[in-house]
C-alpha cells in the first residue's frame, strides 16, 4: 500500500472508467451557463474536461465552481465517463469540487504576446500546453539517455563544475574566486575528468550543467545548458561514430514511443523521425567542402563592413549555412569526420596517415537542427600532447594530471558530448532553444 495521499491522476483515467476519483490541479479555462459549468482541468500528466452539474453537488460548490478562474487550485472529486467529445477521451462528473486558491488577474492569457513578456513570465509560461509538452518531450530524452549508458555497461561518474583551467577555450570562461587559491571557472565541459574516470572504469559518462561565455544571440546558442559526455576507453574514432549513431537513434525511437500525445499537441511531423534509424551517412570533412563549392555554397566574410564571397576554402570552420546547407540534402543525421586540426582543440589525436586532421566528428541534425553531437579520439601520446599544451600556450602544470593520464597505462580512447538542448529543440521542432529548458540563461537574460 501506498504511504502517500490515494489521489489520481489524469493520464490514468482510463483505469477508472465508472469509478469515483479525486483529482488535484489547475484550471486550464472554463465555460458554462445555467446549471451546467464545464472546468478544464490540468495536473501536470494531462487535461480533463470535468463536468459540473448544479444538482450532482451542494449549492456551496457548484458556486464555486461558477468562480474560478484561468490557474485557481482545486479537488474535484467525481465519476470517470468515456466520451470521445472530451480531451483525452475521459471526463469526470463532479461531485465534490474544493478550492486551494482562486488565481486572480493571471497574466498570460489565450491572447499573443510577445517574446519578451513570455521570457519575463517564464516560471508561468511553463504552464502553457505547448511549454509542458516540451518539458515532458525534453525529460523523455534525459530518461533515454540514462537508459541507454546504464543499459550498455557504461558508469555515471560526476566532473566538478568548478574547474582550474579551461577545456575548450579562455574566451568563453565564466571566471569566479576561489578562496585564496586565484580563480576557478564554471565547466566547459566534464570531459577532461571524464578522461580519467574512463581510466578507472573503461566505459563512462557525465552528466550535468556546462557553461559557455559565448557572445552569441543565436535560436541555438545558451550560456547554461546541460550536456551528456560519455568517455571509453580502447575505443577508436569509428567506435566513437558507431556509439553516437546508436545513441541518437535510440533517444528519438524512445521518445517517438513514450511522447506521442505530446508531439501532436506540438504539431511535430513525426514522420520525419520515423526514418531517424541506423545508418546515418558520413562525410569526410573534405568532401564536405568539395561538395560545398560544387554546389556553390560560398564563404561569406565581411570586409570593410561589406559581405565579401569566396569559394570554401579547405580549413576553415563549417558555420550554419555551410551545416544546414549540407544537411539539405539528407533525411537523418549525417557525421562529418576528419576535420583540419588547427581548428579542433589541443587533445584531439592527429590522424596518423594524414597529420593535417584531427580525427574529430561532428554529428549534424536534419531540419535546421544544427550540429547536435561533438566528438574525437583523444590524443593518448604523452609527447604529443605536451606539445599541444604548450602550441595553445595552456599553463602546463594545470594541465599535469591530466598529463598523468599518458604516462600511466595510456590506451586508445574516445568520446563526445551531445547537448540536451539541441536534441530537445531538433525533436520538438521547437523555433528557439530558449524554449526547451525550464529557465533559459542568454547573454542577455538571467531572470526569473
């Protein structure tokens, strides 16, 4: 038996059907005349028209009932009754109906407003039936995820948020002091921890809030997001390529199956991930740019304030137009692989038979989606990786223990992130990743 209060909930009426139940919610709106008031009701798992009939109650509640208003608290109590009229296909005849609070002058209402005014609003905006879809969407994902690594042997091993050195950059360190040692920096990424817990452990993952000082106002871009790394040692590039692509398919298979109802309140084109199944295509990185400058897809830079075109050149960094340009032509994720490695970061491992790359992959989304994963082999040389700390110009004594990791049992090893954000916004078909995590932090914006 349950120690909790025996309440029910919404998405399980159809248990239910001829029995009495009580539900607690919200008032999502309500309309009536006469002795018949019909409350839409919300509760967190679903909607449910609740029927109030003035002679099934006492005088005091169907009053009441005639008060509420958008968002006021209430228990109705009542009989579960099929109805195919109703949302869900269940509505509950009131019996009983109690007010916790009744919300007055709630100030999102069925009218539009505008991105600011909702941004504002956000820890109410959440309430809206498109932003609970997406949080329902977005926590199906984070279960997948955990399924996946804790169903394939892998061990969730925690990396510190606060980090003495960066990972991927200076340039985008969010800096705070630290006591009387100097400063410390919010994490880039928990991979070089990672690293070493895959030492100990062989197949491991992190899990948790990742920050990027980034001047960037993009519909993709997020100062605070939350990523998922996992780390394996013995594992090449391809292994790496291969674990992505069984992750990714995994997560939309996963959610295509548990998040139906929620896709269709988001008018979400589920056929387009249907076809979201293993092989995705590949791409070396300069095929990529071959077929860029096939296709006439230009690098465009501005000089003297002017938009200046030329042909992709080999070497330089894929921006949206070149990813969603290449993506046009493909239905399902495609991985670029092989990048230039002056521009991959320093423990990238250099391709043995082409030194001129990294062998780095990056997994790009369909639909606009953007690169959704980031990955490589980690250089597992201690020399060459001396020689990257000190070609970045990386305080190397910071740098010593992750150093240690090269010259105690060094093997072959491989990961990536994937940013939760960028996979909810991709399965949503969400417009903005302000809109796929609870209280978006931009550089403009750190309230509510």
């Amino acid at each position: 038996m349950s120690r909790y209060k025996e309440y029910q909930y919404i998405e399980d009426l159809g248990k239910y059907v001829g029995q009495t139940v009580t539900l607690n919610g919200w008032v999502y709106n309500t309309r009536g005349k006469g002795k018949l008031q019909f409350v839409i009701l919300r509760d967190g798992t679903g909607i449910a028209q609740c029927v109030v009939f003035k002679d099934n109650l006492s005088e005091e509640g169907f009053e009441r009932a005639k008060s509420l208003t958008q968002e006021s608290s209430i228990k109705v109590t009542g009989v579960v009754v099929a109805s195919d009229k109703a949302p869900g296909g269940f509505e509950v005849d009131v019996r009983e109906l109690e007010i916790y609070q009744l919300s007055m002058d709630y100030p999102i209402t069925p009218k539009d407003h505008g991105d600011a005014f909702l941004l504002e609003n956000r820890h109410l905006w959440l309430r809206s039936s498109r932003q609970h879809a997406i949080m329902r969407v977005r926590a199906a994902i984070v279960k997948a995820v955990r399924d996946f690594f804790d169903g394939n042997g892998f061990k969730l091993m925690d990396s510190p948020i606060l980090t003495p050195n960066a990972c991927e950059g200076t340039s985008t360190l969010f800096e705070t002091k630290y006591f009387d040692l100097g400063n410390a920096y919010l994490s880039q990424s928990g991979q070089l921890y990672a690293e070493a817990s895959a030492m100990a452990l062989g197949k491991v993952y992190t899990f948790g809030p990742v920050f990027r000082a980034e001047q960037s106002k993009t519909r993709k871009h997020l100062t605070e997001f939350w990523m998922v790394e996992p780390e394996m040692a013995f594992f090449d590039l391809n292994d790496d390529m291969d674990l992505a692509e069984d992750m990714v398919e995994y997560i939309v298979q996963y959610t295509l199956k548990t998040c139906r109802k929620e896709l269709e309140v988001l008018e979400r084109d589920i056929s387009k991930l249907e076809c979201i199944k293993r092989p995705f295509y590949r791409m070396s990185y300069t095929d990529a740019v071959g077929w860029l400058n096939d296709n006439n897809i230009p690098l465009i830079k501005k000089i003297d304030n002017k938009d200046v075109e030329s042909p992709f050149p080999w070497g330089e960094d894929f921006g949206s137009t070149q990813e969603e340009a290449i993506m046009e032509q493909f239905d399902k994720p495609c991985i670029i692989h092989r990048y230039p490695a002056e521009i991959k970061t320093f423990y990238m491992k250099r391709d043995p038979e082409n030194p001129k790359v990294a062998l780095a992959m990056d997994m790009l989304g369909p639909e606009k989606a953007g690169e959704l994963i980031g990955g490589s082999q980690r250089e597992d040389n201690f020399d060459w990786l001396l020689e990257r700390i000190k070609h970045e110009e990386l305080p190397e004594a910071e740098f010593q223990w992750y150093l240690d990791l090269r010259k105690y049992g060094s093997v072959p090893h491989s990961g990536f992130g994937l940013g939760i954000e960028r996979m909810v916004k991709w399965i949503t078909g969400a417009k903005h990743i302000r809109e796929v995590i609870p209280m978006p932090r931009m550089i403009t914006r750190i309230v509510p």
